[in-house]
C-alpha cells in the first residue's frame, strides 16, 4: 500500500461576503432567540398596557428581519445554479404550506378541528423546505 494520499477535489474559493452575511444571519437569529427567551422569562403577559405589549411582541422580530435581510445578501452571492435549487424548493414549500393551510382552515371551519396558531405555520413551511431542497437538488444530478 502507498503512503501517497488520493486525490481530492479542489476547495472553491472561500467567498467572504458569504461567510459575513451568514455570520450575520446567525447573530440575528441568536438575538432573536435571546429577546424571545428573555421575554418569556421575566415579562407576564397579562400585566401589559396594550402599547407595551405591542412593543414587547414586535422587538424581536427587529432581529428576525435583521437576519433574513442578511440570509438574502448571502443566498445572493450563490451561482444561478444554486440559486434555482433554493428558488424551486422554496416554491414547493410555499405551494405544500398553502395547500395545508387552506384545508386545514376548512376542516376547522366544516368538521370543528381545533384553532391552531398562527405560529405553527412558518415551522411547517420551513420542514417542507428543508425536505423539498434535497429532492430538488438530486434532481438536477
């Protein structure tokens, strides 16, 4: 057997607008997830004047917004390549959760199913997203 190694692939260039842009969509949503916890720990609800409340609710998606807006500027250094994979598995998601939704509103509407927050909808656009985006790209192999 030879000490020689295989040989490997070249690396691509390590694009740092890239790497800052997700680094910074990683620092938003880490400050999100912080600003919620917080909140959920030391503020009660029910004690809040309704402008409170209203500032309470909307602070972290200051962060959220924050984050997506630099996940966009990293999504956008892709290749077009890249790019259509994310585009055509994010259109599914949004077909699939629109479809979803929609009839889970007739079947609460119809048959009495239980009301469901408005905060299950974006965790199940993100599964279909993160099912669909495999199936996608295998289909460009």
């Amino acid at each position: 057997m030879s000490d020689r190694s295989l040989p490997t692939a070249p690396r691509p260039p390590a694009n740092p607008a890239r790497a800052s842009a997700f680094r910074k969509f990683f620092l938003g949503m880490s400050l999100y997830l912080v600003i919620v916890v917080l909140e959920g720990v030391f503020i009660d609800a029910d004690n809040l004047s309704l402008w409170l409340g209203i500032g309470l609710a909307v602070a972290p998606m200051a962060a959220a917004v924050w984050a997506m807006a630099h996940w966009l500027e990293g999504v956008r250094t892709f290749d077009e390549f890249q790019q259509k994979i994310f585009t055509e598995s994010g259109l599914i998601a949004l077909g699939i959760t629109a479809v979803a939704s929609f009839t889970y509103g007739f079947l609460e509407n119809f048959v009495g199913l239980p009301k469901l927050s408005m905060f299950v909808v974006f965790p199940f656009m993100a599964m279909c997203y993160s099912l669909s985006l495999p199936l996608v790209h295998r289909r460009y192999r």
